[in-house]
C-alpha cells in the first residue's frame, strides 16, 4: 500500500541546503518538498496531500477547502497568522507550531546588537579600514566613547520564553533587570508600566508578539520618555515600534542607538525610514536573529516530533481554532 502524500510548501524559507530532513522524511510518508510555492501551485501541491507544512506560504479558507484529504497542517514557525484557524477547524483538521526553537539564538543576537552599540564596534571597525589607527600618534583609538553594560538597567517588554532567555544572559553580565507590564497582558506582580519602566532604563529590548495592544507600541511619546543615552533593541515584530518616530529620535539625538532585525515591510523597499544612510546608531540586521543553523534544524525537527504525536493520538503544539 502506497505511503499518504506530505508536502512542504517552502522549505527556501528555512535555509535547507545546510539542513538535515532526516527526520522528516522517516515520518511514514511520501513528502515532497519545494523551495516556495505561489498560490496557484499551493493549491495543486496539496490535493491529496495529508500533511502540510507550511512557514510562510499563506493557507486561507479557500485552500484549505480545497484540501480533500487533509489531515494535518504543520507551521514551520510559532506564529500561526498565515493560516486560516477556523477553516481548518470546520473541518477537523489539526494545526501544529513550534515554539521555543529560536529562544538562543534571539537571546545572543539581542546582545550581539547590545554590544555592538555600546562598544562602537562598527565605528571602530570603519576607523580601522579607513587607516585611521595606522596614522594614530598612541597605541589605540578612543574616538567613539565606549560603555560597559554591567550595572546599567535593562527594560524588557515580553517576558515569555525569549525574554526570560535575555535576563539570564543580562545577569551573567551583572545588569540589572526591571520588566514591563505588557499592554493587553494580565497584571503581573513585579511589572511596571511602561511609561514607568523607560525612564529608567539604559537599554530597552522587545521580546512580545505584535497584537492589536502592541501595534506602534513605541511611538514618539515613548522614545521622548527614554534616556537620551539609551538604547532600543528590537528582535520581536517591526509594528511594534513606529518606525518613523525612531528615525526621527536617532537623528535629533534624543536616543542613544538602537538594534533592529524587523521591520514592518519584509522585505523592506528603500523608502522605509530605518534603511536611510543619515541615522546614526543604527544598526539594522534582515530579521535573521532566529535563523541559526542549531535553531532551523530544532525548528524542523519539531514539525517532525510533531507529526509523529499526531500519529500516535497526541495534541502536543495544538493550536486551536478561533
């Protein structure tokens, strides 16, 4: 008897070429596996197909119906916004995410952009290739003042499994750590709110999803609360921060500097207000904070774990419908 059909719609979007599928394809079925898939061809490649994973290829209610032997949708990712919940509900089929696969690798690219800003790393290595040290008069440069970040206070916004990753390293360094009270997130003992909370920190870092509460969540108004020598790190979501308001503050110097790997267009064109060349302290990474080798291999083998409790009769990364 011929193995059901499984399809994974875009496996470019996890970097396969360094990646093992081992443990994929010894799930007991016949994949398929494609580097991206248009609308037009996602619909072909999951007819008859029990299986599909998916990390951004969009599943609305359309294509889920059209799937007339599906079973099971697998997220190649935590958030489950490309697929169509309650569709899929209506007709017994399972959603499944991973979570907590990226938690070290966005830990450590939150410190790397810490770091980077606070010992002037790109300036330096720019004054490095310009010759600058070459024809210095003393053994070193000091032209850009460096600050340590043990002692200084870190503000984090979201304190899931991400964040709690960002306070353990923040400890080892001897940073002190206060954490804000989430807009549209229960009241936690311990929490401050946010207008609270930015005055008094040295470096501000995200870690919370990007809701309806959390749109545009540091705007004008919240950068002006801001030390104008602190620093904003932002590994979440690009709506979370107004982008603009950002430029702006960076250029006028109200902010310190600031590290970001999202923004609110991906990919970005031109014209977004963080990708112009006269911001200064800005560093700007392309929303690679998760994409370790050790993370996307975890990633994908927890779609294979995954399928396989399915398998036996289990729920586990269930993500119900609305």
């Amino acid at each position: 008897m011929p193995q059901p059909k499984a399809v994974f719609l875009d496996t470019n979007t996890l970097g396969r070429s360094d990646l093992d599928l081992s443990t994929l394809a010894a799930t007991p079925y016949n994949w398929q596996f494609h580097a991206n898939s248009s609308p037009k061809q996602t619909l072909e490649r999951i007819r008859g197909a029990e299986v599909v994973v998916s990390n951004k290829v969009a599943l609305d209610r359309a294509l889920i119906e059209s799937g007339d032997a599906l079973k099971l949708i697998c997220a190649a990712a935590t958030g489950t916004n490309h697929i169509d919940l309650q569709a899929a509900a209506e007709r017994g089929i399972a959603v499944t995410n991973v979570t907590g696969y990226g938690t070290a690798t966005v830990a450590q690219h939150s410190f790397c952009l810490m770091l980077a800003l606070t010992t002037r790393l790109l300036e330096y290595q720019a004054a490095v290739r310009r010759g600058d040290w070459q024809r210095s008069d003393m053994f070193c440069l000091m032209d850009y003042p460096i600050r340590e970040i043990a002692g200084k206070t870190l503000g984090i916004v979201g304190y899931g499994t991400l964040g709690k990753g960002v306070a353990q390293i923040a400890e080892a360094f001897g940073m002190r750590i206060l954490l804000a009270q989430r807009p549209g997130g229960a009241l936690k003992a311990g929490r401050l709110p946010l207008q609270e909370l930015l005055p008094r920190v040295d470096i501000l870092t995200l870690h919370c999803p990007l809701t309806p509460e959390t749109q545009n969540l540091i705007g004008a108004a919240e950068l002006a609360l801001m030390r104008p020598d602190a620093l904003l790190i932002n590994t979440a979501r690009g709506g979370i921060v107004d982008e603009q308001a950002l430029a702006n503050a960076l250029r006028q110097g109200t902010l310190g500097g600031a590290g970001v790997d999202v923004l609110t267009r991906e990919p970005p064109d031109d014209a977004n207000p963080l990708l112009q060349h006269d911001i200064p302290n800005l560093i700007v990474t392309p929303h690679n904070a998760w994409a370790s080798r050790e993370a996307r291999q975890r990633l994908l083998d927890g779609v294979a774990d995954n399928i396989r409790d399915y398998l036996a009769g289990g729920s586990a990364n269930r993500v119900e419908g609305l």
